[in-house]
C-alpha cells in the first residue's frame, strides 16, 4: 500500500470514510433498534406467553 494513502493515525481512507459513514447513520440504527426491532421482538415474545401486569410471564409457546 502507498504510504501517501495512510493518514497521520495509521487509518487508510477507506477505514476512515467506513468510520465516518458508521458515525452518521448511527442515529438512524439506535432509533431503529429502540423504536422498531426491540417492540417486534418484545411482542413476539410476549405472544407466546401467559402474561398479565400482575404476575411474571409464563412461556406457553403454541398454546395461545
């Protein structure tokens, strides 16, 4: 590799704009995985169990 596409830190600009690209859409993965994923799981689970406010969940499976 040419040492004039290292920078000072010893990172390669592709390793650079991969960072770069990760650090602006990751505010679009924290709210996905907040607002999306961790409900669809949450209520997944939550259908396969006997639950109420009351009591822990009882994993029933198929059984609902």
């Amino acid at each position: 590799m040419l040492a004039s596409s290292r920078s000072a830190g010893g990172r390669s600009l592709t390793q650079r704009s991969l960072v770069r690209g990760l650090l602006f859409a990751s505010p679009w993965i924290v709210g996905f995985v907040f607002l999306q994923l961790l409900p669809i799981l949450a209520s997944a689970y939550y259908s396969l169990t006997n639950f109420n406010l009351f009591q822990e969940p009882v994993f029933v499976g198929l059984e609902n």
